[in-house]
C-alpha cells in the first residue's frame, strides 16, 4: 500500500525527477539563475540543468563550505544561486557558511536540501537530514519551504527563486501521492493550504506526512471523525492565523513531520498554540533516534510515522479535548 | 585581461594616508574599548597600497558599481582597519567610526553585509572569503564584466579547511582575476602561529595547490604596490601575495605583545600609542 492510497491518491513520479525538472525550468526562464553542486548532480538531478545549461552550472565539489560561499559570492554579482546537495551534507557540513554568508548578510540565494528524512533508506542515518528543519529554524532569515507533491514542488521552486532574500528547500527521494492537480496548485510562500475540510481535530503535516494525514483523515471517517488537514509547506514565515484557526475551530491538534520531534514543525507550532489558543495536541515525528538502513516504508512502519499512528493520534487528542470539554464548561 | 600601467606612486601621500588610518583604527577601538587593533596594524599598508595607490578601481559615490574591483576582508576581526579604509576613500562619514561596537550603529563588531557601502561580505567566522571572491570571479564571467578580485586573509585562517577547498577551486577554475594577500604577522590569537598550529612551507602549500605565489615585505608600500601590479603573474592561475607583516606594526609596546590581539588599548596606552604613530 503506498502513501496516500487511502486517501485515494495516486502516486507521482519521483521527487528528484521533479525538482531536476523543475530547477531546469527557472533556469530557462530567468538568465540570472546559477545553479552550484556538491558533486551529487546525478541524484539531486541537477544534472538537467548540467546538460541543457552547462555555462550555468557550477560543480565545486565535495566540499559544502566552499559551495556556499561561492554562491553567497555569486548572489553579490546579482545572479540568484540555487546551492544544491544532500540536506545532510549540506547544511551539517556548511552550517556556518549558511549561518554568515546566506543568513545573517541576508542575500538573495536558495539552498536544496535533498533527500531531507528517512525516506532515502537503504543509505542508512549518515546520509539522512533528520534536523535539517531544526537548523534552518535557527536562522532568522531563513524561509523554509517543505513542498509535499509533485505539482507544489514544482510550484515551491519557482516561488522560492521570485522571492528576494535566503531561501531552503527540502526535498525527498521517493514519489508522493498527486495531491494538488499539476496546473492549479495554490501554492503561496507562508500561506498555508487546507487540503480537506473537517470539524473534530486538525491535522498539521508538511512533506511526505501531508499524504499520510490524509490516508488518516480517510481512515478516521470510518469512525465517524472529520479530521482537517492543513498543508504547512512553509514552516517560516509560519501561517500563525491558519493554525489559531484551527486550535479555535477543531479544538484538537495532532502534528506529522519526517523529522525529529526537537526543534521541528510540531514544536514551533505548539509555541503559537499555546499562546492563542491552547488546545490538546500531539506530536507525531521522531523521538530523540537515529533510524536504520532499510526500505523506507518498513523505516515509517517501525518509528512510526504512518497514518495509522497519525490516526491513533487522532483518536487520542480527540478523547483529550472531550475530557477538556467535560472539565470546564464551554463558554455560552 | 585588465591592463594596469606601472604608475607612479606618491610614497609620502600614501605614507600619510597609511599614518591616517592607524589613528582612525587606535581612536575607534579605544572608543570602544574593544577590538582587534594590532591585527589592524598589521595590515595598514596592504589595504593603503589596494585602496589608495590607484590598484583598485571603485567608486565611493556609486559603491555598487557592476564592474567594480572587489575587496573582500576574509579576516574579519580587522574591521576598525576596513571601516577606516571605506571611511577615508569616502564611502561613509568618518563620523560613522566612531560608533563603532555601539547598539544601532551598522559599524558592526566584525563586517555585515548590507550595513555598509563597500562591504562586499559577511565575515568573522574565519575561513569563508575566498570562497566569496571565487562566487565573485565566476559571477563576473557570467555578467561579462572585467574586474579584479582581492581578498586579504589571515594567517591564522589558513588553519581552516575551507581555505584549502578554496585555493583547489580558484586553480581548477582558472581564476586569474583572483588575488589573495595573506597578512602574515605570524601570531594568532593564543600565540606565535610556529608553536600553536604552524603553516610552513606555507608559500610551498599554495604554490603545490596551482596558486602563482609572490612574497613581500607587507610594510613596504611601495614594493605592494609593484606586487600587486604584477598580477596576474601567470596567465589562467590565481594569485597569492604572501606578506611579511609585524602583528600591532606602529606601536612598540603593541608589537611586543601579541596578547593585543583582541584587545583595544586603554586612553592613557592609546595616547602614547598616538604620540609614536604620529612621529614615524
């Protein structure tokens, strides 16, 4: 059973494929576009714009704080960098170049981070981003984009490369479930989407999770619970009134990142919840681990990250809110 | 390829100007009772030989000129000595130098891009320059424009790795238009550089890594001036400029002690300090 089956998705064509497709096509639309690799162009699929443009890109090789740097380089030339690797790689092995060059001198660049997650597998944790989220989260500048199919990846590229200002985007490796339909995809930095509408909970996901939380919705229907799913495919600027929104109007929140639970998606949501609008919440992630070499579906299965246990979640916060409602009388 | 004539240069105008900015820096640290005077110092005559002596080609009232010279202070802790250079060429009021280190000022501890005109990058974290000056080569390729590229490294710094990644790549790329200065004062912060983390065969390492290397005496304005209008030296290398400098040069009781390093002089050390830079 794949990722949004479920929920009656079907699934897209690997997210690399895309987002090589994609990066081609900004390419091709605005001359000031430059595209920089860590020696990984054949797996980030870089390697169209590589083969199509090749006096616009650049390999530096592997070595990450050189990359950076000469894209913040680049950026100072007015040309708009697309600083590319493995989330890994990059952003452990460059923290610092992307913490003065990028974030702090506040320059018009965008940083890929691939293979963001578990889901790359069979590679094992050395080459997993589990933190990424949290250490782009560490820099005030910084937009964070986590698109979550094919057609907002698409989208997520093109929007990233307009914007002005630093720029990081995660991607994935395996294909996700066609969420969005290709041409219509609302995709607005900072706003996010309300994927499915429903009234006892709301489920926030980004990435890969945005089609396992609506495997769950569907699931949950057949225990008579409307879960919403909200899109947050930009985790900063963050969407404060979607997510108020949702705390005031299904009073019960469950969180689904592929990340680790400290310092992602989940935390930072339950800041602002907390202090408009408190509501039971719970977090599905990881937890304080480091996962395994294995198929990604049976990586989801064992830390759970499925929508079973975004479901079971579910269920869980929902009993929460009721005891709430039981405890202190709704206000008339 | 630039073209730069062998020009006459007025020894005792820049001497002057070299005078200039090690007051600036003493009056700016002192101020603000931190900084790093003597890695300042250390590079006055480097930065007077660039800015002053007609090598590099920029324009104070238009500082982002597309086809610029840039200069890039990879040492970011000689902030004082960029902030007076930029202030003298005329890229900000010298009033501005005084602010230096104090809340709401853009005369930031150590350089921030985008706070200043003529700050060509953030710096501070040591190591990331060159690979600025690199993105800045290959961005003048892509934009069609000819302009130089000078960045000024610590000699400390050249213990960080992203330095090495950079010298590979400026050779693989060919960057000719590239020149690094090393300010080769041979002390870092917790002492000679010998004992602490040595870099020798330095010019040796740079050359091994397809650099043209030349060498200096990093106080002698005029024979910089003569280096720096020899490069390229070789046609498709980047060039190094290694410069023998005295870490806190200028003032005695500095030169002797190289725990000045991150450490302003107090008004009464800064007055006897004022009294020798004004009599050499």
């Amino acid at each position: 059973m794949h990722i949004g089956e479920k929920a009656g998705l079907k699934l897209g064509k690997a997210m690399r494929d895309v987002f090589g497709e994609a990066l081609l096509a900004v390419c091709q639309a605005n001359p000031r576009v430059v595209v920089l690799d860590g020696d990984l162009s054949n797996s980030t699929k870089t390697e169209y714009v590589r083969k199509t443009l090749p006096e616009r890109f650049f390999n530096i090789g592997i070595a990450e704080s050189n990359l950076v740097g000469i894209g913040a380089g680049l950026a100072g030339c007015g040309l708009i960098p697309w600083i590319t690797s493995f989330s890994s790689f990059l952003l452990c092995n460059a923290y610092d170049q992307i913490r003065l060059a990028v974030a702090i001198s506040n320059i018009n660049a965008k940083i890929l981070g691939s293979h963001g997650g578990i889901t790359l597998g069979k590679d094992g944790p050395t080459q997993m981003g589990i933190e990424d989220l949290a250490l782009m989260g560490g820099l005030p500048t910084m937009v964070i984009l986590v698109p979550c199919d094919e057609a907002s990846l698409r989208a997520a590229v093109k929007a990233a490369t307009d914007y002005v200002g630093p720029v990081f985007l995660r991607s994935s490796r395996v294909p996700m479930p066609q969420i969005y339909p290709e041409e219509r995809c609302p995709f607005e930095i900072g706003k996010a989407n309300v994927v499915r509408q429903g009234d006892d909970l709301t489920i926030v996901a980004c990435g890969l999770m945005v089609g396992m939380a609506l495997d769950a919705a569907a699931e949950l229907v057949e225990q008579g619970i409307t879960a919403r799913v909200l899109d947050l495919h930009t985790l900063r600027p963050m969407d404060t009134a979607a997510l108020i929104a949702a705390a005031r109007e299904t009073g019960a929140i469950v969180t689904a990142e592929e990340h680790l639970l400290q310092g992602g998606m989940g935390s930072n949501i339950a800041r602002i919840v907390t202090e408009a609008c408190p509501v039971p919440m719970r977090f599905i992630g990881l937890v304080d681990t480091y996962v395994e070499s294995a198929d990604p579906y049976e990586l989801l299965e064992k830390y759970h990250l499925t929508a079973k246990d975004i479901a079971a979640a579910a269920v869980e916060v929902l009993a929460a809110k009721r005891k709430t409602a039981d405890v202190v009388p709704a206000q008339a | 390829m630039l073209d730069y004539q062998e020009e006459a240069i007025d020894l005792n105008l820049l001497k002057d100007k070299a005078r200039q900015l090690r007051l600036d820096i003493l009056e700016m640290t002192t101020k603000a009772g931190s900084g790093h005077p003597s890695s300042s110092f250390s590079a006055v005559e480097i930065l007077t030989a660039l800015y002053f002596g007609g090598i590099l080609r920029y324009r104070p009232d238009e500082p982002w000129w597309p086809e610029r010279d840039r200069f890039i202070m990879s040492k970011g802790h000689a902030a004082p000595l960029l902030y007076a250079v930029l202030a003298n060429a005329g890229y900000f009021p010298r009033e501005e130098l005084w602010r230096l280190r104090t809340l709401g000022s853009p005369v930031q501890g150590h350089p921030i891009q985008g706070l200043l005109p003529g700050v060509e990058a953030t710096t501070g974290s040591l190591g990331q320059g060159l690979s600025v000056g690199i993105g800045h080569v290959l961005g003048s390729r892509l934009n069609n424009l000819d302009y130089r590229v000078y960045v000024l490294l610590g000699d400390g710094e050249c213990e960080a790795g992203q330095v090495w990644e950079a010298a590979m790549a400026a050779a693989h790329f060919k960057a000719d238009q590239l020149t690094a200065i090393l300010d080769y004062n041979k002390y870092q912060e917790t002492g000679p550089i010998s004992r602490e983390m040595g870099l020798e065969p330095l010019a040796e390492k740079w050359r091994s890594f397809g650099w043209s290397v030349s060498e200096v005496d990093g106080h002698d304005i005029a024979a910089i001036h003569h280096s720096l209008q020899a490069v390229p030296a070789v046609t498709g290398k980047p060039s190094m400029l290694i410069a023998h400098t005295v870490k806190g040069k200028g003032v005695t009781f500095v030169e002797a002690d190289y725990t000045f390093h991150g450490r302003a002089l107090t008004p009464e050390q800064a007055a006897k300090a004022r009294e020798e830079i004004l009599c050499t």
